[in-house]
C-alpha cells in the first residue's frame, strides 16, 4: 500500500477512533462488526488503528471505512469529508468511477432481515386440533345418547310381544284372581280402605305380593328397568319382557326407575307402591322402594 502522509495518516487515525468510539457507545463487540460486515475480526481492528497494511487491496478499504461508518449510522457528511482526505493521500484508494455510480447506499441496520417461521402457527394449529376433537367426541356421545334413548322408548299404543328368551330374567306366572290366598302373608298394620275404594284398590295390586324386606315389580309392557341397592350396586339394568315380575330383598332400599311404566305394577314389604304417582314424564317412572318418606304410599 502506498505510503500516507503525516495529515492524511492522523485523518485516518481519527476515523478509526470515531468508529471505535462509536461501536463501543452502542454496546457492539468488534465480533458483532465482524459479523454484520463479513470481515475477519483483525481487519475490523486495523480499520479502527488505521493499520492499512493488514487490510486487502486498497481499492478495497475505502468501501470497508464507508459501510463500517454506515453500519454505526455516523454523519454521511462527516464520514464523506474523512474518506476524501484518505483518497488525496493516497489515489489507490478511490475506486472506478463506474463503482462510484453505480454504489447504492444501504446501511446495514436497513437492510432486510430473513424472518424465521412463526412458532404461534404450530400452537394455532395444535389449539384447533384440540377443538376439532373435543367436538367429535361430544358428538359421539349425543349420538349415543340418543341412541339409548331410541331404544328405551316405546309409544304408548303399541304394545311389544314379551321376549321370552331372557336368560337372566325370571318370570313368574300370573295367578288366577279367583284361587284362594291363605297363603299370602298377613299385612302388619294395615288399614281397611272405604268400600267405595275397596275395588279400585284390589285392581292393580291383583296377582302381586311382597313379603317383609322385599320388592317386587310387575311390568305391563316391554321396558327397560333399571333397580339399584342401597350400596349403589346395580341389580338390573337393561330392557325386561312385557309381563314379567321381578324381586329384590335383602338390601333396601331400592332406587327404581321404569322407562315405559304404563300400567306397570310395584310393592315393598306387603304395601303397594302408586306407579302412577311416580311418573317423571309421559312415560318413564322413577322412585325409591323402601326409604322412610315411601312408608305411606
């Protein structure tokens, strides 16, 4: 490189502090300069000691200073008045004249940066993979339960033939309303009813009998019957035959609920249990055999 003179060498000296002083109010490492302009770490320190002679060719150093100088944002006018005193020293450092025009002005804190890919995307596209399944899933089970529903309901004209091929369902005969019923064992403490109401009352508790402890349950139609114990253990839950009776003792009291209890007939420990006055809706009754508020029924 061609020798500097004595001024021009101080310009040069100068414009290496002023990019040190610079770098070092904005916080910036010589590794960070090194990064950003894409020079090795020993040229930025001989721009910054006006040590020309580490550097490349000189046409080069000039271009070096400027983007150094535009890189920290320093005064253009400033950094042009500095490289023009390093050109009159020493000519090799001006470049072509085709460089000159056709040099576009960038620094380097406006040059576009390549933005990474968003992470939120793949949080928005796990949230609504998450919504997605929780909205099957409740679909799922409204279609169950409409299902179970479907096959619980009955209309109340139609009356269903008894499925007399339930393995594990026991059904008694009915016995005939004429035969005698010494048997049958004495009510403790029951009342006599008005005549009045004598028959009314005898009609739907025909051929139906409980002993102490004990629930029986007579169903007119086809249902599904569900009887649970005072544990919470379930006794039965699923659809019975038309006609079919059922007891229970040991364990009372029972909660009981009939999905198509029209005309269906019950008792607890010898007294009869009102159905009707149980029925939740159109169709489906549901009470408790045994529990004290029951007594009077």
């Amino acid at each position: 490189m061609t020798e500097i003179s004595n001024p021009q060498l101080a310009a040069a000296e100068e414009l290496g502090r002023l990019l040190r002083h610079n770098r070092e109010q904005q916080q910036l490492s010589i590794g960070d300069v090194s990064e950003h302009l894409k020079l090795p770490a020993r040229q930025v320190e001989a721009l910054e000691n006006a040590d020309f002679d580490k550097l490349p060719e000189p046409v080069f150093v000039r271009g070096f200073l400027r983007s150094y100088g535009r890189y920290l944002n320093l005064d253009e006018e400033v950094l042009n008045n500095y490289l023009e005193q390093l050109v009159r020293a020493d000519p090799a450092l001006r470049p072509a004249a085709k460089a000159d025009a056709g040099e576009v002005k960038m620094t380097y804190h406006n040059a576009r940066l390549r933005k990474p890919f968003p992470r939120w995307v793949f949080g928005v596209a796990a949230a609504v993979a998450i919504v997605g399944a929780v909205y099957l899933w409740q679909g799922k089970s409204k279609t169950e339960h409409e299902r179970q529903n479907a096959q619980t309901s009955i209309p109340e004209n139609q009356v269903l033939p008894p499925n007399l091929n339930g393995s594990s369902v026991q059904v008694l005969p009915l016995q005939d309303a004429s035969a005698p019923s010494a048997s049958a064992p004495a009510i403790s403490g029951s009342q006599p009813l008005p005549a009045e109401n004598a028959s009314a009352a005898s009609a739907p508790a025909a051929g139906i009998q409980s002993a102490a402890g004990e629930l029986v349950i007579k169903l007119r139609f086809r249902s599904f019957l569900t009887v649970t114990d005072k544990d919470g253990q379930m006794l039965v839950s699923k659809i019975v035959p038309a006609g079919s009776e059922h007891r229970f003792s040991g364990n009372g009291p029972y909660r009981v609920r009939i999905g198509f209890a029209k005309n269906s007939l019950a008792s607890y420990s010898g007294r009869d249990i009102n159905v009707a006055d149980h029925m939740v809706d159109r169709k489906t009754a549901a009470f408790t055999a045994g529990a004290p508020d029951a007594a009077a029924q």
